[in-house]
C-alpha cells in the first residue's frame, strides 16, 4: 500500500515500487502509459519502443524436431509456440524428419495467418508471425470466421436433395480456414492474458471480454467441425434422400442457422434480449432430432439413408447447441460488472 501525495499544490502523485522499476528497467525521465480500466484501476506500464534486436532475441521460439517425434507432436508443438505470441520461430529438424517438415510447412500454409518462413536449410527454418493485431482485431476475426463456418453449413445442406462430391469436398478443406480465424484470435487473446498487448488493441474493452471471446471462437471452431461432419456424412450417399427426409433435415437447418447468425449478431452488438430468444428456440433442437429419427424408423429407411440422416441431423443439434453457447456469453457480457 502507498500514500498519496499532492505536489505542487494540485498534483497527486504516488511512488513506484523499487523492484518493478528494476525488473522493467524504468529509470528517471522515463514515460510511463497509464489506462484506465473499466473498474476504475490503472494499468501501468513502461512506453511501447521499438524493439531491439535483444528484445526480439527473447521472443523467439525454438524447439528441436527429432525422428522419434510423432508427425501429430511436432506440429502441435509448433502451433503451441504460435499460439504462445513468439514472433520468431527457429525448427531445428534432426535427420529423417522429413515428412515433418512437410507436415510444419502445410499447417503454416494452411492453418495460421500471417506467418511466413524467412529463412531455410537443410536442417533448418525460421519462420516470422508478420500479422499485426491492429489489421485483424478479435471481433472482426471472429465475424469472419462465424460467417466461413455459416456458409459451409448452409453449402452442405444445399447438397442435401442434389450431393455434389466436388463441392462438398470443398467444404471440407474450408474448415482450414475456420481453423486458421481460431488460431489467430486464440493468439492475440493470449497475448492479451501475458500483458503483450492490451485489450484495447485487439478491440476489446477488458479481460473479461477477452474470456468471453475465447469461449465463443471454440464453439465456432466446433462448428465448422459439424459444418465439416455434414458434408462428409452426405458424400456416403448413393442417390438423393426421400423428399421427406431431406425437406425436414433442410427446414431444422434452416432454423439452426438462424439461430447461429442471431447468437453472433447478439454477442457482437451485446444484445442480450436476442440471445436470450435465441437459446430458448436452441433448446426445442432436441425435440425436432428426435421427431427425425422417428420418421426413419417409420418409413424403414435403408440402413445407408438412415445413419447419414441420423449424422446430419445430430450435427444441426450440436451447431444449436454452440449456437446458445455463444448467446449465454453475450448475456452475461451484457451484465454490469461490479464497481
């Protein structure tokens, strides 16, 4: 606890503990930035610089890939050290470890944005996160991502009375690019959580939005993932669905998707009155997959028809589900917060 004191006959002023000064290298004539937080705190801390090349050197992330490591870890790691906000990245690859190189190198290209490989040898690479929080903030990443995994929902219930093999592989491969939002987003807010950034420069208003947000992309993430499973469930089949199985799984679609577009609508305008709507219709999911799988028994759909049916309509279940994910999160953001 420190005491104020009034200087100059109108200036409050407060001393700074000798350890922090130290840790953080602040000495006298330094510029401090002082936020003020939603609950009336200040955040204080030393003024962004320009980075020098010492300062760069502890932001980078090395690890060692060795033939003993499994393809599944080493990439992992990597995406671990990603998500961890180094801006430089060194792989050292050990001998026969070429097929993970080739496996860092496709996740870097497909999965994570912004980010480039600067240097190569042959045992080797260095790879630089160039993507600026400021270009991509959180609520715009996030808007993107629910619409790619909206779109592909939407897309596969299209092929539902006419499969398309081509444009539901299609689909497929798009979730990399859900993926890829994911990512990003975990990546900023993270760094948010280690102090790196401030809430504010990733366009949130404070941590507790930063959790909220968190939350929210990995029930979008799990939705391109359902997005995803519907169109390799509808690629079994051999031929259309029956007009009623296929006008029902399309109507409870439509409907879900609905409600997907008004949960993201709600927590990005902290409309607490639709998301409050929104879950009570994600909670009648349930009924309308039961009364389907109902119907398949009763019309003894073949085997093949049913279990893709069946799939299909459990993946609009669970995009409901994540649907009144996201709305539970916009009303309790909606709350006040205590002062």
């Amino acid at each position: 606890m420190r005491k104020v004191q009034l200087t100059g006959g109108s200036t409050l002023a407060i001393s700074l503990p000798k350890e922090w000064a130290r840790s953080l290298n602040v000495k006298d004539g330094d510029y401090l930035s002082i936020v003020t937080q939603p609950n009336g705190s200040l955040l204080i801390s030393p003024m962004r610089h320009e980075e020098s090349e010492e300062d760069a050197e502890k932001r980078v992330g090395e690890m060692r890939v060795s033939k003993e490591m499994s393809l599944q870890t080493a990439v992992r790691s990597f995406v671990a050290r990603y998500l961890a906000g180094h801006k430089t990245i060194r792989v050292v690859f050990g001998e026969n470890t070429h097929e993970h190189r080739r496996l860092v190198k496709e996740t870097i290209s497909k999965k994570l944005v912004g980010v480039e490989i600067v240097e190569e040898s042959a045992n080797e690479m260095v790879v630089q996160c160039l993507a600026s929080p400021a270009e991509l903030p959180v609520k715009t990443a996030f808007r993107r991502m629910a619409n790619i995994a909206a779109f592909m929902a939407s897309d596969a219930l299209a092929c539902i009375k006419s499969p398309e093999k081509h444009l539901l592989s299609e689909i497929v491969e798009r979730d990399d690019v859900v993926d890829r939002f994911y990512l990003f987003i975990v990546r900023q807010l993270k760094a948010a959580a280690l102090g790196l950034l401030l809430p504010s420069e990733i366009g949130l208003s404070d941590m507790r939005e930063c959790l909220g947000y968190r939350i929210a992309a990995k029930s979008v993430e799990r939705i391109g993932d359902h997005a995803q499973r519907i169109a390799k469930s509808l690629m079994w089949l051999e031929k259309p669905l029956s007009d009623d199985v296929s006008n029902e799984l399309l109507k409870m679609g439509n409907s879900i998707l609905t409600l997907l577009n008004r949960s993201v609508v709600a927590l990005l305008n902290s409309d607490a009155k639709t998301a409050h709507e929104t879950i009570d219709e994600a909670n009648r999911a349930k009924e309308i997959e039961d009364s389907i799988i109902k119907m398949l028994i009763e019309k003894r759909v073949s085997v093949n028809d049913a279990l893709v049916a069946r799939s299909v309509a459990e993946s609009l279940k669970r995009i409901a589900d994540y649907s009144a994910d996201i709305s539970e999160i916009s009303i309790n953001l909606s709350v006040k917060k205590p002062m």
